[in-house]
C-alpha cells in the first residue's frame, strides 16, 4: 500500500492525515523545504493512526508505503458504545429523517433480520444510485445523494449507513485502500453489526471485500478524512494511491458476509 500527497500551504497551518493502515505504521514522512518535518501519532478507533504535522508557507508532500498483512487487526468485535454510536444520526448520515423514507424505499416487505435488511439496503442503492466521479462535494451527505441519485463511494456508504440506522442496523464508515479499484483512489464502504460482529458493505461494488486494508473507522466522512487542515487554506495539488495484493484478487459476488481486519 502506498500514498503521496503533494500541497501547497499558504501561511501557516495543522494538518492531520489518515493515510496509514490500521495496525500498521508503515514508513510515513511529511516533507517541507528539504527536510522532514516532525509528526505527532494519535491513535484512533480500531487500530487507525492518525499524524498531524505543523505547516508553513509553501510546498508539502506526504509519503507513506507499507506492505500489509490481512490479519494485521484482527477483526473487531462491537462494544456497546460502538452499538450506540453507530445507530445515532451523525453529520452526513441523518437517520433520524430517513426512518419512514427507508421502509417505502425497500417494500413493506423487508426482512426483520438485520444481515438480510441491510444487504437489501446496499443493493438497493448499488441498483438505484449511479456511480459518477466528480458528481458531489465534501458538504453533500446522504439526503442529497438520494436526492441527486449519484454519487461516488463516500455517497453511496453514507446513503448504506443512514438506511440502516433508521432500520435498526447499527452501521459506520471505513475508509480503505482498494486493491482492484480502478481508477485507485481511497475507498469508502460501510460496516454494520450483526451477530456480534462487524461485517462489510460495499454498495459500489468495484472492489472484492476480502481484500480491503483499513485505515480509519468512524461515524461518517466526518471521522475519515485523508486529509483534515487548521489554520491558512492548505491546498491538496496532487495525490496518488496505489494498492496492490500478492497473487490475485479474490472473487466476491457482495452477497456474503465478510469482515475486515
């Protein structure tokens, strides 16, 4: 796995970044003026890092490449709190409006077992929703990619989310790297809670689950940004993402249960 971001800083700022893979530090450098700049490590949810640097005036390039096995985390088990959190209205996911909407969307006949209804959520919105690059922005949440019909994988995962908490469906964000994904880019699917196990969503269905490498767990985008700045505008000119697995890619039909690390 491996990402360069290459910015530009016009002042001063913070940034904070979450680009290495959960349970892994990898190799991450923050660059500036010929030197290496130093870097705070937070932990997060879920075996997530996130490194926040101090910024200047001028040009930036963030490096980070690991090779990362697929037990690196072993697969979470849900808390109580995580339950809790996971069922509540969050920022881009306003379940709390989408409860009577969810039901008509999916029939009167939707299944009162929780895998069975939320894989009915993800294939209705991988069925009902076009995958269009560029089709929204960062303030866009689940109500206006229902709205618009479009969206990209952050938009169809908070759409998945926000069905299922307003069905009963504790469910949350997992940023990733994709291998297979094309164009590579960062990825987003949902994970939900069933049978006392987080299992994942991928409404877009452009890459194979068992593959997917975490990077940050969260309510939404929210909680998952790559990049996240404080201060003088920070713009981000250039970046690039690769990931790639040993052998080939694994065969998935998004119907059956499968956990992330």
């Amino acid at each position: 796995m491996s990402c360069s971001l290459l910015l530009s800083c016009s002042g001063t700022a913070r940034a904070a970044f979450q680009v290495v893979a959960a349970g892994s530090t990898g190799s991450i450098e923050v660059e500036q003026d010929g030197r290496l700049l130093d870097v705070d490590d937070l932990a997060g949810p879920v075996g997530g890092r996130t490194q926040v640097a101090e910024l200047s005036a001028g040009p930036v390039l963030v490096r980070y490449s690991a090779q990362v096995p697929l037990d690196a985390v072993p697969p979470a088990v849900p808390t109580p709190q995580e339950r809790w959190e996971a069922l509540r209205p969050s920022r881009y996911c306003p379940s709390d409006r989408l409860g009577a909407l969810a039901f008509d969307l999916l029939g009167p006949h939707v299944s009162t077992e929780p895998w069975e209804r939320a894989l009915a959520v993800s294939q209705w919105v991988r069925s009902r929703l076009s995958y269009v690059e560029g089709s929204s922005d960062g303030s866009d949440g689940a109500l206006e990619t229902l709205l618009a019909r479009q969206g990209v994988c952050r938009d169809f995962s908070h759409v998945v989310i926000a069905l299922c908490r307003a069905l009963d469906v504790p469910a949350r964000l997992v940023s990733v790297y994709a291998p297979g994904l094309s164009p590579m880019d960062f990825h987003a699917v949902a994970e939900v809670v069933v049978d006392d196990a987080w299992w994942v969503l991928d409404a877009t269905g452009l890459a194979p689950r068992p593959s997917l490498v975490r990077i940050a767990t969260g309510r939404d985008a929210a909680d998952t940004a790559f990049l996240t700045t404080l201060g003088d505008p920070v713009a981000l000119t250039r970046f690039e993402v690769l990931a790639t697995t040993d052998g080939a890619l694994p065969l998935d039909d998004h119907a059956h249960r499968v956990q992330l690390a």
